[in-house]
C-alpha cells in the first residue's frame, strides 16, 4: 500500500483495534449493520485500505487518541451501503428460510442414500431373523401395500436411521432435533424493526432507543464510547463514571459530521469494591456481599430495588439464537447506589471495612 505519509505498521494495528469497536465490545453495542457473523470485519478492512491513503494519516493517535474527522470519511463509506448491507440480509435470510423448509439437503440425502443402498440389505435381514425393531419396520413398510399400515414422514424417516451405521444416524438425530427447535424460535420470534424494508431506521429508533434527542442522547454517547474504549486500551480508564446508556447503537448512516463533537472526560473517583460489586451482582448473589447491604438487593422498602428485577427482559432483536439475544438489564445510577449504601457503611465489620 502507497500512502503520502509515513507507513508505520504499529498505527495500522490501532487502526484496526479501533474499527474493530463498529462490530461491538464489552462497553458498546455493535452498529447494526456490522454482524461479525456477515463479514463485517473483513469489509471494514477494505474500507479501510480502500481510503487511508486519502485521509492524509492515521484514524488513532498514539496514546489512545481518536482523530474524528477521519473517522467520520470511514463511517461515511459504511452509512453510504447500510441499507444494501440490511437488504441483503433480508435476502439471505429468505433463502435459508427457502433451504431449512427442504430437508434433507441434497448432499445430506445422497450421503443417505448411499449409506442405505450399501447397508439395508445386511442391517434389515438380520433384524428380522432375531425379530427386532428392524423387524417391526420392514413389516410396517411391507404392510403399506395392504394398507395396514402408513408410515408416516417422521416414521419413514426413523427407518432411515435404523439402517445407517450407528455414529451417522446419531449425527442425523442430533442435527435434525437441533434443526427443529431452531424452526421454533424463528416461527415464535417477531422483528417489529425489519431492518432493511421501508421504514426500518424509524422503526429502530422507536422501538429501540426512545430517546427524546437522538443525535444528543445516542449519537454524541456513542461517538465518546468510541474515544473511552480506546483510550481504556492504550494508557487507562479515561472516566470511572462514564458509560453508554442504552443497549443498542445508532446506525452508521447517522454518524455523520462527528468531529463537531468536542469529547472530553472527567477522570472521577473509582467504586469500593462493595460499591462495585453492588453494581453489577443480581440479588441471587448476594451472599457474596457483607450482610448489612443484602436487604438492598431483596426488600421491597429499598430505595434501589429497581437496580434488581427478578424478571430481566430480553429482545430477540431478529435473531433466532439466545445466545444473541439483548438482556436489558437496568442501568445503574450512580448517585442513587451510594445514596443507598452510605449509611449502612458503620454497620460493616473491622475485617469488611478493610476489604
């Protein structure tokens, strides 16, 4: 690669730390049309190499530094095929939809196939000497023609199993039951967004976000995630009271113009450890707490039982695995949290004051 400024291999790798951030991290959520799963890590590679010789340097600095107004050229690019990227997600999804409603696949059905026409003979005839469950289901099969007997879908395809080696049929049953609980969350599953159809980004945006100033309340959080993350990384928590307060991000096409945002932080005070550990534990582990907070986590009467729902929400979000699922979980307030614990703090015991 040919660029008017010095190469240095070392700031291409921040580079790429940093571009890694669009498809998610433990402190922010994914942009929704960067699916790891879809490429997205490899597409951002291209962007980039496709427009770094023209930004007239680096997208970090060193340090942990972020130069916005590069990076805005980089979420230019992607917002400009956001909606294609959706589309075509649309699409995929229709065809797998097409594809899971034929099982078996062809290669599937021929590897049966082949399995049976070597096996058959040899597994069927010796089940019905010794008048096994081989026996039962050739006779099934054989009664068909009298009528006795009908197999069914699921029955006939039971008499493939039992004429396949033992580890392929097992690999089929397991396969085929997995198969079918996934069939089950798609058709219970409803995406109310459906990204990439008219309307989609005010869909999102209703159902999502519902914050009263979008480009304030997300756009702005989101752009000083971004700069929190990497200065975390590189030289240190840059704001022990910053965090991003919602549970998905904006689309890439609205982050437009972000070097107008003048990020700064606060460094603030870290939590104690109880004050932390009160922050991220359910009630459920409470017993890891000193006792004299525990009731905060439980009791109706406490002034943050809010912080601990016993029954946490979750969006499927349009997928179908849980595993992918959003929990949303509550935000916590800071202020409120030592509001609360304050005053129990002279309960605590000598060896607890010291933890």
């Amino acid at each position: 690669m040919l660029l008017p400024f010095p190469y240095d291999f070392e700031r291409i790798v921040d580079d790429f730390v940093f571009m890694c951030f669009f498809v998610g991290n433990d402190f922010l959520p994914h942009l929704p049309c960067m699916d790891i799963r879809d490429g997205a890590v490899d597409y951002l590679l291209l962007v980039y190499a496709k427009l770094l010789p023209s930004l007239g340097g680096y997208l970090t600095k060193p340090g942990g530094d972020v130069d916005l107004d590069k990076v805005d050229v980089i979420l230019a690019e992607v917002g400009a095929v956001e909606e294609s990227i959706f589309q075509r997600r649309v699409a995929k999804e229709r065809e797998n939809t097409m594809r899971d409603a034929r099982r078996l696949t062809s290669g599937q059905r021929d590897q049966v196939m082949a399995t049976v026409a070597k096996d058959s003979a040899v597994a069927v005839t010796t089940k019905r000497l010794k008048g096994g469950e081989g026996a039962a289901v050739a006779t099934a099969e054989d009664d068909d023609d009298d009528g006795t007997k009908v197999l069914t879908p699921a029955e006939r395809q039971e008499a493939k199993y039992q004429n396949m080696p033992v580890e392929l049929a097992l690999k089929y049953r397991i396969q085929a039951k997995e198969e079918a609980k996934l069939d089950k969350l798609k058709a219970e599953i409803k995406d109310h967004v459906r990204l990439g159809e008219p309307g989609w980004k005010t869909r999102y945006y209703e159902d999502k976000l519902k914050a009263d100033d979008i480009e304030i309340g997300t756009i702005l959080s989101y752009v000083e995630g971004l700069c929190w993350v990497m200065r975390y990384y590189y030289t240190g928590v840059a704001s022990w009271q910053w965090f991003y307060p919602f549970h998905y991000a904006p689309f890439a096409s609205d982050l437009k113009n972000i070097d107008r945002f003048k990020v700064s932080f606060d460094v603030g005070q870290p939590f104690c450890p109880f004050e932390q550990l009160m922050g991220v534990f359910p009630a459920d582990s409470r017993h890891a707490i000193p006792k004299p907070y525990q009731w905060l986590l439980t009791d109706a009467e406490s002034p943050i039982i809010d912080f601990y729902p016993q029954d946490i929400p979750v969006d499927p979000n349009g997928k179908a695995m849980p595993w992918l699922w959003v929990v949303l979980l509550p935000f916590i307030d800071e202020t409120r949290l030592l509001d609360a614990m304050r005053p129990i703090n002279d309960k605590l015991s000598d060896a607890e004051k010291k933890r």
